[in-house]
C-alpha cells in the first residue's frame, strides 16, 4: 500500500481501523483498554477534548485537553478524521495520527460516540464497528447512578441520551458487532475474539 510514509522493517499489511461505542456507563472504556491490553500490535487513539480534565484523566493517556480556540483551529486545519459534539463539549479523532499507525499495520482503537462513529465508516467503509450494550435499560441506569461520577440530573441527561445512542446504533448500518455486557470479563474475551476474526479476515481481503 503506498502510504507517504517511510517505511518501516516493523511496518505490516495488517492495519485495522476498529471503532468502540457504547452508552455512557456500559463499560467501555475497561473493555477497550482490555482489547488493547491484548492485542500486542494494537494502538489506542488519544481524543483531543474541550472537556474539564477530572481527577481520573491523564492528560495525553486518556484525551489531550485543549480550549475551544485550540479545537477549533484543528477543525479549520481539517486535523480531524471526525468530531462531534458530546453533552455539550467537543471531542475530535486526529486524522494524521491514526493514517501513519494504519500504514504501520497497527490495530488502531476509537473509542468514539456514534455520531463521529459514522463519519469514520463513511470515510473508512473497512473500519469494523463494535458496539457494547448493556443488558437492559434498567442495568444500564443503576450503573450510571452507581458510579457516582455525575448529579442526579446529569445522570437523567446521560441516561436519555444512552436510549437515543443506542437506537440510533441498532437502525445504522455503522457496527459490525453489537456485544452485550453482562459479565465484564466475557465481554473483553467476546470482544478480543470478534476483532481477532476482523482482523484475519480483513488481511485475507487485503490479499486478494
Ligand atoms: P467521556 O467524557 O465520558 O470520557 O466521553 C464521553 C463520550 O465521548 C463517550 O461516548 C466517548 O466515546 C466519546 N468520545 C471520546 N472521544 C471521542 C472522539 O474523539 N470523537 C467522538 N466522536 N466521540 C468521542
């Protein structure tokens, strides 16, 4: 494949674009960092956000938090491969980042909302699509309530917009796979194993 990137001896032809969606509390995120703790060729990509920083993030691990100004320069540099608007704040998927790891045969992680989910398919129709549901609504908004990151009223936005999520992923042609989370360690194993498949499957494409 001609990239315009140099190439190198540990470069591969077995570059996977692979987008992680999910309602906010479904156990995302401990499902993609699992994937990516398991898939050794694999590559996470750090969203940049004009969210507020919480005690949990790492700046450069878990997003690069800019201001509105900074993100809103990338978007006029046409930097993102796509972004889109999240309760009220911007978050955005760098383009030249995620080409270079593709064309070193990476297996490149989005973990990314369905709006920009769809941009990315529609750019890049071989990215393979995974999304997690939980195993009823009621589930879903106990965990929300449970974790205790949000007010109550927070937690009502987050949960409304879940239910639209998730309807708007089950009448798209975006996922590949949906993956229900009912058990956290069966839902890392089903994702390994269905990425594991995408990823031979889309080198024997390659192939022909
Ligand atoms: P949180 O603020 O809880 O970390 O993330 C909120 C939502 O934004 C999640 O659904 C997450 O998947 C989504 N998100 C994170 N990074 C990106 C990105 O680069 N692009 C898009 N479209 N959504 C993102």
């Amino acid at each position: 494949m001609e990239t315009g990137y140099p190439r190198l001896p540990t470069d591969t032809d077995n570059g996977l674009l692979l987008i992680i969606s999910g309602p906010s509390g479904v156990g995302k995120t401990t499902i993609t960092r699992g994937v990516e703790r398991a898939i050794g060729d694999s590559v996470f990509s750090v969203s940049c956000t004009t969210r507020v920083k919480t005690e949990a993030d790492t700046e450069g691990v878990d997003y690069h938090f800019v201001s509105d100004e900074e993100f809103n320069e990338l978007i006029e540099q046409d930097a993102f491969l796509e972004w889109a608007d999240v309760f009220g704040k911007k978050y955005g998927t760098r383009r030249k980042w995620v080409e270079e790891q593709l064309a070193r045969g990476r297996l490149v992680i989005l973990e990314i909302d369905v709006k920009g989910a769809a941009q990315v398919k529609e750019k890049m129709p071989e990215a393979f699509g995974i999304f997690i549901m939980p195993p009823s609504e009621e589930v879903l908004l106990g965990r929300l309530q449970n974790r205790k990151r949000e007010s109550a009223e927070q937690i009502e936005k987050r949960f409304a917009e879940a239910k639209t999520e998730m309807e708007a992923a089950r009448s798209g042609e975006v996922y590949d796979k949906f993956i229900i989370n009912e058990d956290l360690e069966a839902a890392i194993q089903e994702s390994i194993g269905t990425v594991n498949a995408a990823r031979i499957a889309s080198s024997m494409r390659h192939e022909h």
